[in-house]
C-alpha cells in the first residue's frame, strides 16, 4: 500500500474503542437533537451528528496517518523531503492562524446563539484542531501530546475532552427546561 499506512485499526487500545464510543454517542445525541428542534437547529445538529460520525469513523481507520504517508511520499518524490520541518511548522502556523480568525469570527456570530450550540461549537473546534495537528505529524508536538498526565495520555484527554464539550452542548438541549 502506501509507505507508512496500511489500512487496519489505528488504535486498538481500550483507550481507542471508548473514544470511538463516545463519538457515537455524541452523534446519535446530536442526530436525537436534529429531530427536536427547529429548521436552523436541524440542521446544525445534523451536520453536528455527521461529524461527530465521521471523526469516531478516522479514530480507528487513522485517515490522518495516510495524509501524512501522502504528504511524505510527494515530499521525497518531488525533492522538498530536507524541508519537511519548515514545511510542518508552516502547516501548523497556518492552521493555528485560521483557527485563531475563526475562533474570533465564531464568537462574534455564536454570542447570538443558545448556549447549547456555542459548547457544542467550542467542543468541535477542539477536536477539529486537535485533528488536523496531528496530521501534520509534527513530531516534537506529537511527543507532547502523547506525554502522560494522571495516567493518561495527554493526546486522549483533550479529544475526549472535546467530544465532552459536545455533549454537554447536545444534552443541555434535551434538558425538560429547554424543550
């Protein structure tokens, strides 16, 4: 297959399969939620479930992993593999700077929003970011991520701690309060 990915399980781990669970169960909450609110709402919810899918989908399947075998495979073919690092920080610089103006963007447009949908928001901001930094592969923040806190990963806690964000965000709007 591709230098570097073959397809398979990208983490076999306990760890692995609970994060891919509560993927699920924040889609089929956010899909619960397309059903109970208004057009707008649907919508949202909607396309909030469709992530939340297709993230708990790449957890295991490791679709970064093969973007990044991708992008060094092109790398050594076309001659710039010696500029991988400035390449990296680039791609890592960029993505921090998109998420900067959008973070920014979304505050202005979420302030108007119910409460529910700005955590659900922040919750996929997290683990959108928390992705596509990991695809760049860049090494010296891998090894900080995949660092050990209270006897867990580090890499772990802040995707778990996004996909907690979404739920909370989802489940407030099932709340008997707010129905």
């Amino acid at each position: 297959m591709i230098d570097g990915w073959t397809p398979g399980i990208g983490d076999p781990t306990w760890g692995g399969w609970v994060t891919v669970v509560f993927y699920l169960v924040a889609a089929c909450v956010c899909a619960s939620n397309a059903r109970r609110t208004n057009r707008n709402g649907a919508r949202f919810w909607t396309i909030l479930a469709l992530s939340m899918l297709a993230l708990g989908i790449n957890k295991q399947l490791d679709l970064q992993s093969l973007f990044t075998a991708v992008m060094r495979d092109n790398a050594v073919h076309y001659g710039w593999f010696g500029k991988r690092r400035e390449l990296q920080l680039a791609f890592v610089s960029v993505i921090a700077g998109l998420g900067l103006v959008l973070a920014i963007l979304s505050a202005f447009y979420l302030r108007t929003l119910q409460r529910n949908i700005r955590a659900a928001m922040v919750g996929l901001y997290l683990i959108s970011t928390y992705v596509i930094i990991r695809a760049a592969s860049f090494h010296h923040i891998d090894r900080l991520i995949d660092g050990e806190i209270l006897r867990g990963r580090w890499s772990s806690m802040i995707e778990l701690g996004g996909i907690a964000v979404v739920l909370i965000g989802a489940l407030d709007v099932q709340r008997p309060s707010n129905n």
